[in-house]
C-alpha cells in the first residue's frame, strides 16, 4: 500500500521547535497588538522574521533546507487552536468574527483563545502531561467541518520561496477529536457557551465528516509540492474513556482515508509520530492504514518488539531518540545502542536505506532555545545540558553514527561521554547525607494518627465557627510588590529595605482579611516571584536559568528550574514571613508550601533517577520546612499540590505507581505534622474522577479544590466515594475578573452544604488571588464571608 515514490525522509530532524523567539520576541510583538500598541502589519511582519530566522537557524544547525526535515509549526497562539481555525470548527457564538467567506482574520483569532466581552473563550487545558496548555475545541454533532483557512498551507510556501523546503506539522485528526470538548446545540453570538451534548455524543462520533477537510488539506500542500506533512496524534499515546479499540479503529479508518483518498504525489507523504508515550499497537495500525511514515518515543516509550516492527510494512521508522521534554544532554551512546536494537528488528540496513530515521521524542516546544544564552549559570551545570538547538544536534549525531558515517559523530559522542561524567561525579549530584535521611523514612514517619482524632484536637484548639472562610493563599501580586522584588533582585533595594517592603505588606494583607472577617489567614504570599520557583532558590540542588523561558500558554511563558542534584533545605524558608504575620494577630495564620510533586511538575528533573526518588527527597526538605514551622506556633499549614492530576501517566497501567510515590511524597512532607496541626492541601481543578482514592490518601485534614465554575459538580462524587475530610470546595471564580453577588456566592455555598457535613466544610475561592486587583478581590472576599454568614446561621 506504502507508495514506493515516496520521497525520502531526511535521516535528522524534529518534531517542532519553539517559537515564542529566543527573547520572547512573538510574546512582546503580540501583546503589544492587544495593547493597541502596534499595528496588524508590524505583528505580521515580525512574525515571518522570526520564522525566517529560525529557519536559517535550524539549517546553521545542520538540517538540510531541501529535504523537509525543517518542521513548520508555527503558531500565534496555540498548535489546536490553528487546527480547530484550519478545520473551521469556531464554535457559533464567534460567528460574528467570520468575514463572509468565512474566514477568520487574525484578530478574530485572539478572540477565540481569549474571549471578548461577554462571549467565553475557548476553554484551556493542560496539553497530555506537559505544562503547555492548548485550547480545547467545542466540537458537537452538527459542527459543521470545512478548509476555513490556509495557515498551513502558507507556512509552507513562505519557506519554499526562500529556498527552504519545510515540513508542514498539523495535530491528526484523531488527537484532534479526542482532545475536543462534545457539546450539544450550539446557539450564536455572545451566547453562554453550548448547551450539554446529547447522551452518549463524543467528538470522535464526527470523524467521518472531519476528514474530507484532511484531505482537502492534503491536496492543497501536495499541489504547493511539500514532500511530507505530519500529523501529529499524540492522543494515540493515551488511554481515554473511549475505549482503545475505539481509538485505534478511528486511527486505521482516518489514515486509509487520508492515504487513499488521495495518492502520492497529489498529496505529500504522510508522517505520523505518536509522541509523548508508548503506543505499540498503534504504529502497526498506522502502517497498515498506509502512512507512509510512523514516528515513535523512544524516551517515554519502550522500543517495539520485533514482532511489531514486522508489521510496519515499508513503513520508514522513525524514532524519537532525544527527550523533547528535558533539558540534559542526551546518553548518545545509549540512545545510538537503543536504536541499533530498534533497527535490528527491522531489514537489514534500514538507517542506510532510510528506512529508520531520528527525532526528538516530542516537539522541542516544551524547552528553551540555547545553552549558549546562559552565561550567568555555573559553567559546569551549563556544560550538562542541552536546549533546543543543542537537542538538533544531537539528533543529527546519532542519524550520522547511525547510517555509518564516522568522524563529526564521534566527537560529538566524546563530548556527551565527557559531560556525562563530570555531571555524575559532581558531588553535589549525588549527597551521602541527602540519602541516609531519605533511606531512613519509615512508615510510622508517614503516617499520622486518625483522623477522627486529629479534627477533634484540632477542633479543640482552632475553635473554628462551622463554614470557617478562609483564602487559598496568595493576595493580588500589585506592581509596588513586583517592583520591589525586581529592585532587590538588581541591589537596588538593600536586604532591610526589601523585608521592610514584604513586612509592610504583610502587615497590611493580615490587617484586611480581619476586616473582612475571614477565619483564617495568610500572609498572602507578596515574596515569592513563582510559586515553585520561590522554592527552588531556597533549596540545594536546583539552579536558575535566565533565559530558560518555555511557552506555558499563549504568550504565557514559565521559566523552569533546573534539578539537577540531590536536594537538602540550607535554612527555613518561609518561616520568618509566616511567624510573622502570625504575630500580629489573634487569628489562626495558615502556612504556605508549595508540595512536592508539583515543584517536580513544573521544573526541569534530573533524569538519572526515577522521579520517585527525586520526589522523596524534595519532600524531606518540605517536611524539615513543616516542622519548623510548626515549632513556631503555626498552627495550620498548607502544602499545595495543584500538579498532582497533571502528572497522571497517560497510560492506565503506569498510574498506580505513580498515585504511590506521589502520594507518598506529600505524606513524607507533612505527617511529621503533630495532632493538633491542620495540614491542608490545594488542588486547583475539579475533575477527580481518577484519583479521588489517591486524594483521600494525601491523608490531609482539609482538601481545596476549583469548584465554583462547575457549580459544586465534584460534591457528589467525592460524597460517593466516600471522602469524608474537610474539604473547601471553590465558591469564587477567580479566574474571571467578574466579583460575584453575595447571593450567588451564598447560593454555591448553600449547595456544598448540601453535600458536605456542615463540621466538613470550608469557604473559600477557587484558588490564589495573586492574579486579581484588590477591586475585584475586597468585595468577593466581603460578599463570601457574609455568604458564609448566611448560610451558617441557617444551620
Ligand atoms: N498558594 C498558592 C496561591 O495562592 C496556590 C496557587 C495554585 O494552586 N496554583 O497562589
Ligand atoms: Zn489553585
């Protein structure tokens, strides 16, 4: 079936690249397009440089200019967004954005991702188990499919007039339904969005009329005379509700429509890389559908049997040898021994012959651009890691030692030996005194005493009122703080001058939660710059980058720490700020920690031990943190773990590990916690389904939770399965800058009440404020508290 005239693959290239620019240039054009601070064609013209330049990039870096090994991915926004636009999936209530051909301007573009006025964004979610978020498509049973746009199409010629014969990327059709929100009808303009879809509808019911607008897509690249294109279907990777003979059916029915609708070269060669996770049994479904290319993670996947491998056909190999994901230099001398035993299984000579290619595991979208842009990090640390560009040649490395070709590769192989070697006998990688501690924790070190005891010490000495209110952590981060930090970071603002700044507004942040008659306070988090990243400065074994920057979301971008050795807590951290707050009130003050698995989440880990280990160890500097400041009288702390369903493995049958060293590593930080001590955690969304056992084995007394948008849905469900901790669902949405009314704060609260025993429940928002204005916040915070007033006194 494989067409024998399809084009060769390059030997090298990658799944994608970032593109938000090597100083965030994309971020800084098209926030200041939103600003109104520069005009459609400045932001146009900005961006086809930046695509221009990271072409001539990527081909200094090695890869040729005429083979399509040179991906275009561009993206303004966001990879799905593009498709759902490409696709002409814009839900209804955007509909006044269309021009009358029905198209989208760029403009109306923004809006999806962002929203305008009273009409919702698309929703965001957390793309497969990255931090990257993409917008999800609201795809329902009469969403109607078409070629709206010709981004991808565009993309493509502009590097073709320039001599650059690129790689157009689109998200698979499949990936693309299974990553879509169903909905039902769909009514238009500045309506809510849709309403619930019929019983039963899921987006992958609409892949038959999805794929026509593929193969309209493909025409159009094959007539433009792009060689290849690839259809990413990372979803293949993942075990969803639908069931997986479901999902690999869909798979084989998409690609024999798409390889057969249309032949080669009326349509470029097809290459489908399942990236992100193992999925052995899609590639021979791909093959026999007949993609002409199928693309593998060798990083988070195991190298196919041969048996597999037997069943591609003439299908080109191509494997995803260097982590997308991670910012170390790559073992070249392992991943060359993983592909040498790939290639066995398949005929001889199949890297000569083009048969096996290399790639990056994932795009290189969810790392930084250079290591040669940090100066400022240790030398020693910097000569450990590889960014992107550093990842391309890599890649190109082992495609050279793999076909044979000796003499560039060889150094490379020295070097990546060399680096290795001095990072695993750095002392700081490996700590005698880190790992006795860690050996030593015993199960009585990880377990407290009953709950039922516990809540009724800790009643006793709280003396909280039924419904206590309190906050998730953070207050508003205001410029004055910002600036503050930034001055001290620059010496501009002495160490006195700066804990006087974060005292003042300390002291003002506790002054006004009394005020506002909440419960229980905190010292609203004014010192810390990030979450994790606060953290990671504080403990031994992590270092900063200063240009690390990765997109998170949009123009969102984070800037991961690295983890790169064994992890111990010099000094407290968080201590000084919490006992002081504390000190200048009666009211309880609620500790703030940012928990274990999520500072693993959200910075760049050591790959030569497994995360468990790594988690182990963070946790024990957390808990040496917890103990401390419970011996200064802070009588309720929380250790928030936001990320603890982000890391969900996508496969079913990795899960269980995981929830256990997950689990396990809270509990290593806070069941050193005495009896009376309130441990909280946070958690920052509402679907639980999956692990709501592992939830309740966090063993925490009191459990937060986004549940205000979803109106308490997760109530039920958590009752049914039995948890009976305290737990605070949401009744504020901060995610919007809209303040709710008293009587719709009081109506979410009256409805948890319902589900929740009255001794259980707390009120508090969705999450942290540090993203609001004291406007928004002083009257949702006065209008909650008088809600739990009301419904408290109904009791
Ligand atoms: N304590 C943190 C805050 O309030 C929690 C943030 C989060 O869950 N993402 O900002
Ligand atoms: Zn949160």
């Amino acid at each position: 079936m494989t067409d024998r005239t399809a084009p060769q693959l390059p030997a090298a290239t990658i799944l994608g690249y970032p593109r938000i620019g090597p100083l965030r240039e994309l971020k800084r054009v098209v926030e200041a397009f939103w600003a109104g601070h520069s005009e459609l064609d400045d932001l146009e013209a900005q961006a086809a440089e930046q695509r221009r330049s990271q072409r001539t990039r990527l081909v200094d870096l090695g890869l040729a200019p005429d083979d399509a090994s040179i991906p275009s991915d561009f993206s303004y926004y966001d990879q799905v967004l593009d498709a759902a636009v490409t696709l002409g999936a814009v839900p209804p209530r955007f509909a006044h954005l269309l021009d009358e051909d029905g198209a989208l301007d760029l403009p109306g573009y923004f809006t999806l991702a962002r929203g305008e006025g009273d009409v919702a964004p698309l929703e965001m979610t957390k793309w497969f188990d990255t931090n990257y978020h993409y917008l999800v498509p609201e795809i329902g049973p009469r969403t109607e499919f078409r070629l709206a746009d010709d981004r991808v199409l565009r993309l493509f010629l502009e590097g073709a007039t320039e001599g650059v014969t690129t790689r157009p990327v689109v998200v698979g059709p499949v990936t693309f339904l299974l990553l879509s929100k169903a909905v039902g009808e769909q009514h238009g303009e500045g309506a809510a969005p849709a309403t619930a879809p019929p019983a039963g509808f899921t987006p992958l019911d609409r892949l038959e009329d999805l794929l026509p607008v593929y193969v309209e897509l493909l025409r159009s690249l094959g007539r433009a005379g792009a060689p290849w294109v690839q259809l990413d279907e990372p979803a293949l990777a993942v075990d969803w509700d639908v069931p997986r003979e479901r999902v690999l059916a869909a798979a084989e029915r998409a690609y024999a429509v798409l390889a057969t609708e249309t032949t080669r070269p009326e349509r470029p060669a097809l290459f489908v890389p399942v990236p992100y996770g193992s999925a052995e049994d899609a590639l021979p479904v791909l093959a026999r559908a007949g993609v002409e290319a199928v693309g593998l993670d060798l990083v988070r996947g195991a190298a196919p049997s041969p048996e597999v491998l037997a069943q591609l056909g003439d299908a080109v190999v191509v494997a995803g040898a260097v982590d997308g994901r991670n910012v170390w230099r790559t073992d070249l001398d392992a991943a060359l021994a993983r592909l040498q035993e790939l290639e066995a299984g398949l005929p001889d000579g199949a890297a000569r012959d083009g048969r096996l290619c290399v790639t990056t595991s994932t795009s290189l979208q969810h790392v930084p651009y250079d290591v040669g842009a940090e100066r400022a990090l240790d030398p020693q640390l910097r000569s450990w890691l590889a960014f992107a560009d550093q990842k391309v040649e890599e890649v190109l490395a082992l495609a050279t030692a793999l076909t044979g070709g000796p003499g560039a590769a060889s150094e490379a192989f020295r070097t990546a030996a060399d680096r290795r070697r001095s990072r695993f006998e750095h002392p700081g990688v490996r700590r005698e005194d880190v790992r006795r501690r860690v050996a030593a924790i015993g199960e009585e070190d990880v377990t407290r005493a009953d709950f039922a005891e516990r809540a009724a010490a800790q009643a006793e000495v709280l003396d909280l009122p039924p419904l206590p209110t309190t906050t998730i952590g953070s207050f508003p981060q205001t410029s004055e703080i910002r600036s503050a930090r930034a001055r001290h970071r620059a010496g501009d603002l002495s160490e006195e001058e700066y804990t006087a700044a974060m005292r003042a507004e300390i002291e003002r942040v506790v002054r006004l939660q009394e005020e506002l008659g909440l419960d229980v306070l905190v010292h609203g988090e004014p010192e810390r710059n990030d979450m994790v990243q606060y953290f990671a400065e504080q403990l031994e074994g992590f270092a900063a980058t200063e240009h690390g920057w990765v997109q998170s979301y949009g123009t969102r971008c984070t800037r991961p720490s690295i983890l790169w050795g064994d992890v111990a807590r010099p000094a407290p951290i968080t201590v000084e700020w919490t006992r002081y707050a504390a000190s200048l009130t009666d009211k309880p003050v609620k500790g703030m920690l940012t928990g274990p698995v999520t500072i693993l989440a959200w910075s760049f880990v050591r790959d030569d031990q497994p995360p468990a280990d790594t988690a182990a160890q963070v946790a024990l500097a957390l808990r040496e943190e917890v103990a401390d400041l419970e011996a200064a009288g802070i009588g309720i702390i929380q250790v928030d773990e936001p990320a603890l369903r982000e890391l969900l493995p996508l496969r079913a049958e990795h899960r269980p590990a995981y929830l256990d060293w997950s689990v396990r590593a809270f509990r290593i930080a806070t069941a050193v916690a005495g009896l009376r001590t309130q441990v909280h955690t946070h958690l920052c969304y509402s679907e639980f389904g999956d692990v709501i056992d592992a939830i309740d084995a966090l063993d925490a007394d009191v459990t937060s939770i986004e549940a205000a948008r979803s109106r308490m849905e997760v109530l039920p469900e958590l009752h049914a399965a039995g948890f009976a901790r305290g737990v605070g669902p949401g009744v504020y949405d901060i995610h919007s800058p809209r303040v709710p009314s008293e009587d719709e704060v009081a109506e979410l609260v009256g409805l948890a009440a319902e589900s929740v025993h009255p001794r259980l429940l707390w009120v508090n928002p969705d999450c942290g404020l540090k993203t609001r204005r004291y406007e928004e916040v002083e009257p949702a915070l006065r209008r909650l508290v008088a809600a739990a007033g009301r419904v408290r006194a109904r009791l």
